[in-house]
C-alpha cells in the first residue's frame, strides 16, 4: 500500500446491490486463478508438458462451465466477455447464413451488447428488425410469429433482462423460431448461475453467459453453441476453441471460471431461495415505508435477485448519489448505459412514461447480501426519498 494514497472503503461498512453490474468473485475462485497464474503458465497450444497442463486446465474448466448450463464440454466456446460472446453469435451466423436468410430480429429490451451490434450489423444493408414488447418487458408469441419470415438467419432474445429481471418465455419462444426455419440465441449472462438453465430446455441454438456475473472474474465469457450450427469465424487467427475463437486462452480467467461455474451450480437452489426471500422482504418494505414506490414488472416472472422500482418525483441519479453518501451501493441500470443521459431503452419498450423511466432504480442481490444490509436500506432509503423530495 502506498503511503498517504487513498484508502478504499471497507467492504464491511458498505452495502453493495449492484450484483448485475458484476459479483465480487469467490474467495475459491481468487484462490484457483492466483494457483493458475503461478504453476500453470504454458501457453494450450504447446505440445509439451507446460502447454499439456494448461489445456487440462481449460478442459476441467470447459467441463464445469458446461454442467452448469446443461451442456456438453466440446460445445462451449470460452471467449473475453459476454459482448463478445453476443458479437459471435449475432455475426458469425449472419455470416455463415445462406443468402436468402439476411434477416436479424431482436427484442427492443436486449443489453446494449446485443442492441448495439445489431444497428452495427444494419450499417452494413443487412435487414435488422426489433421486436416490440408487453408492459412487463415480455416478447409475446404474436409479435414473434408477425415479425418472423423466410429471410430471416437469426433471432436474439434475452434470458433474463438485466434491467428489471424479467424472465423471456425462451422455450415457447425458440419454438417458433425453429418451425420458421431460422436460428435462435439468447443472452443468458444474467441468469446463468441466478436459475437453472438447460440449453436442451432452452432449445436454442446459441448462449452466451460471462462469469463475472456469478462470481467468477472480468474478462473471460463463452458461447455455447449447438453441434452443426453455422457460424463464420468473427476473430481469425489460430486454431484455438476448435477453430472457432482465435487468441491465446487465459488460462487463469477461465479456471476461475471454471470453478465460479462448480460453485454456482452447487448452490443455485439455496442461494435463489434465500437471494429470493431477501430481494421479496425489500420490495415488500420499500412499498410500505415509501409512499409513491412502484415495482417496474413487478408481476411478471423475474430472476430472484433483481428488483427495479420507480420512485414518485424523484430523480434516480439523485437518489443513487444520495445512496452512496450513505454507503449503499445501487444502480439506475445496466452499468453498460452509465454516464449516459438517456433514459433506460428497456423501461421505454415496456411504455412506461419518461417521468416513471426517470425516477427507477434498481436494486441486484447476491450471495453476499445478507438479512442486515437489507434492514438497513429499508432504515435509510425512506428519510433520503424524503429528503429528496423536499427539495424538488
């Protein structure tokens, strides 16, 4: 530590609901990469023993990301992030796609990675339709069925929003993309490790997760992608990943999240059910202690630690700041769009009006939060909505 530097706040004195942003990392997993970095520093590719026991490490790894997602391990691509793992999907089929099929459809409340690659895909004349959606934030199967047609290549639904945590009806979904001929991808960053996820289940043909979202480290992602789906190369190079993502594995990222990946699967049921009661005993206390608090999709089925609520004639970046001074750690949306001046895209599809897009914040559990934080939000937010208000 540099002496006279500025210390970082203690963890133990801050409450930090900001879990959809990124999770703090396992103890678990800190321990295996830090492992990793020491003794297994081979470059995959080499033939020799120092290579030989990277790769092994790759393929335990490849295994565990793969159970957790109902999946077998030569399917799962490992790449830097979920963005990137959305790039190749949403391109590499495109690409690959015959040409009567140039059409990309998405969902208007997509993360940013799969909205923005999508209008970079339409500034090359490729044909790029967004599905609207219901008051909860859902793609129904009319909008699907009205929007589908025989030029369409792919079709990209979220699994779980990361805004409002709204769960899309994937299986029913990807069920009608399939009868129309084309392929489906979902983004699942911000469900894997929340709820069970089965890609069979799914029955998708690509999903993309990152294992910064459920404990794992920045900087490391994967796709998985069904056997014999067409996909043209987006980063060329070597012949790592089978010759479907080019660079030198990081060997250390993907062992952590390897082992987040053993960690999530293991707890999932019990970490939901308590992440679950938690996030039900804050919305519960804030609609009660907070006059003029509605729950964003409140009614729909959302994964169990996300809540987005709007707070009558208050501005959310005010209240996020007024949060902060008081050592509680939330967000206005996907940490993506901050810094931004526009208002959250997924609250708009969904038709709220611009005061009610303006005043939501959300709040993201984790396997961290614990009965006491949540009390103390519940102490602390209604004297700083008032606050707020008393000063409009």
């Amino acid at each position: 530590m540099i002496e006279g530097a500025p210390q970082p706040a203690r963890m133990t004195t801050r409450i930090y609901l900001d879990h959809n942003a990124t999770t703090p990392p396992a103890p678990a997993v800190v321990d295996a990469m830090s492992r990793a970095l020491r003794e297994e520093f081979g470059n995959a590719s080499s033939i020799h023993a120092f290579g030989q026991r990277a790769k092994a490490a790759i393929d335990d790894a490849r295994t565990d990301v793969a159970r957790l997602i109902g999946a077998e391990p030569a399917d799962v691509v490992f790449t830097a992030s979920g963005t990137e793992s959305d790039n190749i999907a949403l391109r590499g089929v495109l690409d690959a796609a015959h040409p009567s099929r140039t059409r990309l459809l998405v969902s208007a409340v997509e993360h940013e990675a799969v909205l923005n690659t999508a209008k970079a895909i339409g500034r090359r004349g490729l044909p790029v339709t967004i599905l609207p959606v219901d008051a909860d934030g859902l793609v129904t199967s009319s909008a699907l069925e009205a929007a589908l047609g025989h030029d369409v290549a792919l079709v990209s639904i979220i699994t779980a929003n990361n805004e409002t945590g709204v769960i899309q009806p994937v299986p029913a979904l990807a069920t009608i993309v399939r009868r129309s001929g084309a392929l489906c991808h979902t983004d699942a960053v911000q469900a894997v490790g929340k709820i069970a996820i089965d890609v069979v289940a799914l029955g998708v043909d690509l999903l993309s997760l990152a294992a910064h979202k459920f404990g794992g480290p920045k900087g490391v992602g994967a796709l998985w992608i069904r056997r014999g789906t067409p996909l043209a190369g987006v980063i060329t190079g070597g012949r790592q990943e089978r010759n479907r993502r080019a660079g030198t594995e990081n060997v250390p990222a993907i062992v952590g999240m390897g082992v987040a990946a053993r960690l999530a699967l293991t707890g999932l049921a019990a970490d939901a059910a308590r992440i679950g009661g938690l996030r039900d005993r804050l919305e519960a206390g804030i609609i009660a202690k907070v006059p003029g608090a509605r729950v964003n999709a409140g009614s729909a089925a959302r994964v169990p630690n996300t809540t987005n609520i709007a707070f009558d004639r208050v501005e959310a970046e005010s209240l996020l700041i007024a949060l902060d001074l008081e050592g509680i750690a939330v967000s206005t949306g996907s940490a993506c769009s901050s810094g931004t001046l526009e208002p959250s895209h997924v609250l708009r599809a969904m038709g709220f009006p611009h005061g009610r897009v303006q005043s939501s914040i959300r709040f993201s559990l984790g396997t961290t939060t614990t009965p006491d934080e949540i009390d103390r939000v519940l102490t602390v937010l209604p004297a700083v909505v008032q606050r707020l208000r008393a000063v409009r």
